[in-house]
C-alpha cells in the first residue's frame, strides 16, 4: 500500500472499537520520518526503545511489556524492531509476535517498523489485516556498526552514538549506513546481531580504519598506550603521513631527522621507528636496511648496528655504505648493551672482522685490538692499514710514518709500532733489537735533548712536559696538529740513561727560569705514565694481553693538544712545547723474557735496569750508566715486579729517543703552486720539479707516491725537488711538508718520455 493509504488505515484504526495491535513496516527512512511527525500529536503516546533501556544497555522488553498495561489512549511503539535486531532474527520475531498478541481494552497500539517486511511475512489470513506493509523498495543501505571503547577517539565530524541504548533511534532517524558507536559492549555479546559489527576496543583497529596504511604495521610494534597516542595524533591530521610530517617535517626523506635521534624522548623516538616503518628512509641504505627487520624503536639500533654484516667487505661500494652506517650510529649515540652485543656477534666475519669494526666506541675499539692480536699476522701490512685508514683513523694516524730522515729510525720506528699494534714481536724486528743493543747507534744519530733545550724561544711559551711520550706518537700528533690547524716544529733527540724521570727533568728547570708556565706544574702530565707504571683505567698487563692501553694513549695526547690550541687561539701564549722526560717500551713487556743468569744485582723498574757494582755480570745488551746498569733490548733483570703496562728505562729506541715539540697556530695564508705542471725525463734527463710558496716556509721536503724527498731552496720562495727515482710517464700527485707539517695537498706534475715528446711535435 501506499504510505497515504497506510495513513489512513491507521487513522480508521485508531477511531474503532478494535484493540488489536497494528503493525506497520516502511523501508525508508523518510517515510517512517513522516509517519511519526503525522502521528506526533497530544492525543497520541510515543513510546521508544530508549525509554525502556538503561544507559549502554539492550532493551528491556519486559520493562515495555508492564508500561503497556497501564498505558490508555493511543499508543505508538517506535525502534524496538530496530533494537531487537542486535540480538538476532529469531528474537525479532518473537517479540513481534508477543507484541502482536498483546490486547488491552486501555489503549490502542500501533507498532512501528523498520525494514522489517521479510519478519512479518505470514500465512496466517487473519493477521493480513492488522500488518501494513507500506509500498517502497528496500533500503539501499547496509547498516554496519563500528564499536568503539568508551575512551577511544573517533574521526573528527563524526557524530558518535553514546551507548548502545541509543542505537535504533540513530538508525532510524539518519540515512548513513555506518554508525560509530562508543560502548562498553563487544561484538562477541552479540553473536546473531543482523547487522555487522566490527569492533575498535582497541586504538590500533581505529587507526586501521581511519588511514588504511596503518595495516602495515604490526600491532606489536607498540604498547597500547603508544597506539592510543599515535591515534589522538593521527585523528587530528586525518592520516599518518600528515601527522609524521608534522613531526618530522616529511616522509620522503625521514633520513634527515635520524640525527635528532639522541635528543627524542621515548615518544618521539617510537613515532620516529612507526614512521620508517610506513614510508622507509629510501635516501639512507642502513636505516632503511635496518627498518625492515627492527621490532621496536631500541631493535632499530640493535639492526643498525648489525646491517652491515651482511654486505660484502670487498664489494665496490662497501665502504660508501660503511660510512652511511657510522654516521647514523653516530647520531644515535652509544649504547653499551648494542656494542657489546654486536660484539659477539661481528665474530662471526672471522679474518674480515676488522672491516665491520668502527672507532665509535670503547667496546669496538676494544674489539679491533682483539682482531688485530688474533688476525694481524695475517694480513699484508698496506691490506691492514688500508682498513685500519677506515675504521680507525687514529690508530692509522699513529702507524703513519714519520719521516725521522735516518733510515734506522725510519724503519725501526715503523716496526715498533707495527708490532705493538698487533701484539707480537716478528723475528727480524727481534735482531734489529738485539743488534743495536750492542752498536747503540743512537748516540750517535740523536742529540742529547738537553743540547737542543738551549736553543728554543721561550719567551711567551708554555711547558708542557709529557711524562713517557716518546717518539713513536709523532706520527700521530704531526696528524692532529694538521687537522687543528697547528704548526708542529719537532726535534727528535735523545733523553739521559737510564730512561727514569728522575734522570730526565733537567729541561723543567729551564724554562722555570725563563718564566715560562709549568702545565701541570713540574711533575707534569703524567696520565700516560700512570697508565704505563700502575695500569690505570684497567688497563693492566695481568688483566689483559692486548694493547688496549694504547687507545687511551691517543685520547690524552688529543685533549692536551685541543688545550694548546685553545689557548693559543684566546691569545693565553704564543707557543707551546711538548717535551717528553723518556719513552717506553711495550714489546719489552710483551717478551715476558726474564735473564736467566744472575747478574748479582737486583732488577728495578720492571727489570730494565739494576744497581751496577763490580760483581755484576758482563751482558753484552746492557750499558753501563753511572751507578746503574742498563739494559738496550727486551730482557728483564731477575727481581722486582714486572711491568704493568709499558715499561722504561732502558735503552731501547722507542725508551730513549723523545720528541720536542714547540706548537703554534698554523699560519692560514700558506699558498703553494706548483711551477712545473710538465716535465720530460730521458736516460740522460732525471725528473725534477720546482715549487713556488707565496710566504717563507723552512725545511721543505714533498711527498710523492709515498716517498720523501727534499727540497733545495732557490731564490725568490722557490724550491727545487730533485727525483731522479720517477722515471715512469703519468700523473703525480705531491704533498708539500715544511717543518713535516702538511702546507700543501694535491698538487699535480706529469711526466713525459722526451722521446714521445718528439713524436708529438712530428
């Protein structure tokens, strides 16, 4: 029928004496809309499913069957079909029917449907006349219920329904087909509802619902108190990539922001691991490598670290990645329980573990000495030292040669040091040992430093006297003085026997009296001898064989000369010297060779030296000095206690030659050109080249293709380098040195054959 029709059956009901219940079903909204305003009048009662439901709950139908049996007049029921729906078909229609069924002589009753026509059909003929079915098709919309915890968010401009008690008169009333609801109820309390139910009890399905990407992500990638803040976030800014954007500025290039990783409290760092996780870091191959396996914001670091293990250590571009990789480690910062367990894990490279290694941390640097003792005898020296320019520009910088223009010290030096990075002693370094233990050709090589005191400006100047840095630093320090912008001026002599500071302060005294400041006062900085005498900071041979020691050797060093040059910068003096009273010896100590024979005398000073008296026994390898007997290569005297670290005073080179250093701030407008771009050589004709420096600069000498060479001063700033050992055609790159302090990088010459100069010119 009609809804007219339906209108006017209604009204013809509603004036006869008949009391059984009418029923009508409408299938659109706006019909139903206009039913109830038709009827809405004084003389007639709407009762609602609401009214009989208390808050969040379902209705009572028990509660509408007693307020009907006191009920006169008209009566029009109104959602409860809608309601009942949630509980299922079979429970629609038995209250259909009990409400069908129910007669009273007080009042008259209209019951009001909503797409209920499939509930109503019947083949009974006598209830045909008391249900009106109005004409209309079927609703087009599918209702579906969306539930919400009652402290979840919902998406802005939506109008939630609070309670489930509320539900039938939102359905009935609006066109939509998806109502948001906030409820206590869960979708398993209704197991039969007719209409479908998913359910948002928790922030993470809401954040499936309001942006699809978010099903990407696995739940347990956050807590639910994470999810439920990312939730309030994202409803805001109406997606994820809005609201990450907001935060980090976009998600094209999340890389960017890694840096800030340090300063991010837990919030934002967890944001910053579900960001990678969405949109990646496509810029970046650690961190996008990393994101894909890392389960949380601290498994991220855990995959930082560990994304490198599974590149090629000889692939082409490993070390691009290599440093992409620090880089990012950097900027998260250290974090002890991650070095450790990379760590144990890195041991799986085996012989290549050196290349996975960084300088980055204590527990890493630890780990290349660890390497470096099992596998350094393996490698080729320039294979190592390549890898160490890598991973450990410092202990690479310590290993540089310096070039001492003697070729004992030149190769003696490079050994030592070699050797006591590797932690062991090779047999040829042994004889060259044992050798100049016998020839001591350091006397006549080096001065005696106190010769070389004399000569120094020490007006303006601070002393800083270096307990126990010997010459096996210069390397090292020429390379630090380079990247602070100091200009080094060293002298390499030699200290007094025995190598004991008691025997070696005569210098302090010096420049006391030309008014010079004592940093540090006249004992000095003495933190690497602590190290080397009282194994400081752990670092104790009966604790550990490595040389661990000699990281920390590095760091002091580096912090006095950032002192330098910070005072040398505010003006606090114009120079500073670095003196050093002795060296030290570590493959003395790594020999672990006591003399067998009893020399009558006691060992002092880890063994290296005893008291001389006449009863002493002659030793070929040791030197008589004063009262003292001194030994010049790797054995011990029987008697006292064994060196802790390093030890000193005897009179091996690496314990007697030492180092003065007077520093100050590099002069910045040192330009060097270079005055012959071309040059010919022939069998007659031997290379040489020539350099021009726009200001004067002493003690010149260039190095190409890894040799050293000297220049001779010429006239008007120019120098001539004469090298008659290049004899093959190409290019040549030259490093220009004054003082051994780099001036100059990367100037070019190339060498032609004369002969095929000739050709040219035919």
């Amino acid at each position: 029928m009609t809804l007219t029709d339906c209108i006017k059956r209604i009204e013809r009901y509603l004036h006869s004496d008949d009391t059984q219940p009418r029923v009508v079903n409408v299938c659109a909204v706006k019909d139903l809309t206009h039913l109830k305003e038709f009827f809405h009048t004084a003389d007639n009662i709407f009762l609602r499913a609401e009214m009989y439901s208390k808050d969040d709950e379902n209705v009572s139908m028990d509660a509408l069957f007693e307020a009907i049996n006191h009920e006169t007049g008209n009566v029009f029921l109104t959602e409860f079909p809608t309601s009942l729906k949630l509980l299922g078909e079979a429970e629609v229609k038995k209250q259909l029917s009990r409400l069908i069924h129910c007669t009273s002589t007080k009042c008259k009753m209209v019951i009001m449907c909503y797409d209920c026509e499939k509930f109503l059909e019947t083949s009974d003929k006598r209830l045909e006349r008391i249900i009106y079915l109005v004409d209309g098709d079927k609703p087009a919309k599918n209702v579906r219920l969306i539930f919400h915890a009652p402290d979840m968010p919902i998406p802005d401009a939506t109008e939630a329904i609070i309670g489930i008690n509320h539900l039938a008169t939102a359905i009935e009333e609006n066109e939509q087909e998806i109502f948001h609801v906030k409820t206590g109820k869960k979708k398993k309390a209704y197991p039969l509802s007719l209409y479908a139910i998913t359910e948002e009890s928790n922030p993470f399905d809401a954040l499936c619902r309001l942006d699809a990407v978010t099903s990407t992500l696995n739940e347990s990638y956050g807590t639910e108190e994470q999810w439920k803040e990312a939730l309030t976030g994202v409803t805001q800014a109406k997606s994820w990539m809005v609201y990450l954007a907001n935060i980090f500025g976009s998600t094209s290039n999340l890389e960017l922001a890694a840096s800030g990783w340090n300063g991010f409290d837990l919030k934002k760092k967890w944001t910053y691991f579900i960001a990678l996780k969405l949109y990646g870091a496509k810029n970046n191959w650690c961190l996008n490598t990393a994101i894909k396996d890392a389960t949380s914001e601290d498994n991220l670091v855990r995959q930082i670290f560990r994304s490198i293990l599974s590149e090629n250590c000889k692939a082409e571009d490993y070390w691009i990645k290599y440093d992409q990789r620090k880089l990012l480690l950097q900027s998260f910062g250290e974090s002890l329980n991650e070095e450790l367990d990379y760590c144990a894990r890195v041991n799986s490279q085996g012989r290549n573990t050196l290349y996975y290694l960084t300088d980055a941390n204590v527990v890493e640097r630890n780990k290349i000495f660890e390497t470096l003792n099992e596998y350094g005898k393996t490698f080729d020296k320039s294979e190592l030292l390549m890898i160490l320019g890598k991973v450990y520009p410092d202990l690479y910088a310590y290993l540089s040669p310096y070039p001492f223009k003697n070729q004992l010290l030149d190769d003696y030096f490079d050994s030592y040091k070699y050797e006591k990075v590797i932690n062991f002693i090779f047999p040829e370094f042994e004889t060259l040992v044992e050798e100049q233990a016998v020839k001591r050709d350091f006397f006549k090589i080096l001065p005696p430093r106190s010769e070389k005191i004399e000569e120094i400006d020490k007006s303006d100047t601070q002393l800083y006297f270096m307990d126990a840095m010997g010459v096996e630093f210069l390397g090292y320090i020429m390379e630090k003085c380079r990247q602070m912008k100091l200009y080094a001026n060293v002298t390499v002599c030699r200290c007094e026997l025995p190598s004991l500071t008691f025997c070696n302060k005569e210098f302090v005294q010096c420049f006391k009296d030309a008014g010079c400041v004592l940093v540090s006062g006249e004992k000095g900085i003495k933190k690497i001898d602590d190290i080397l005498h009282h194994g400081e900071e752990n670092f104790d041979y009966e604790q550990t064989k490595l040389p661990l020691h000699l990281a920390r050797e590095l760091e002091i060093i580096e912090e006095v000369l950032k002192t330098i040059k910070t005072k040398l910068t505010q003006g606090i003096c114009m120079k500073a010297v670095m003196i050093a009273d002795h060296g030290a010896s570590r493959l003395a100590v790594i020999k672990e060779n006591t003399l067998d024979i009893d020399v009558n005398s006691k060992g002092t000073h880890g063994g290296r030296v005893c008291e001389y008296n006449e009863e002493v026994s002659h030793i070929p390898a040791a030197t008589r000095v004063d009262d003292f007997y001194v030994l010049a290569n790797y054995n011990r005297f029987k008697g006292g206690r064994a060196a802790s670290v390093e030890t000193h005073g005897g009179a091996t080179l690496e314990e007697v030659a030492v180092p003065i250093i007077e520093i100050t701030n590099a002069t910045t407008d040192i330009e060097i050109i270079m005055m012959t771009p071309a040059i010919t050589v022939s069998f007659r004709k031997k290379a040489e080249i020539q350099i021009f420096s726009k200001t004067k600069i002493s003690n010149v000498s260039v190095c190409i293709a890894g040799q050293y060479y000297d220049a001779e001063p010429m006239e008007d700033n120019k120098f001539l380098i004469k090298t008659p050992d290049i004899k093959k055609q190409g290019k040549y790159k030259v490093d220009v040195y004054s003082n051994y302090n780099l001036v100059a990088s990367g100037l070019m010459f190339e060498v032609k054959k004369e002969s095929s100069v000739e050709k040219d010119l035919l």
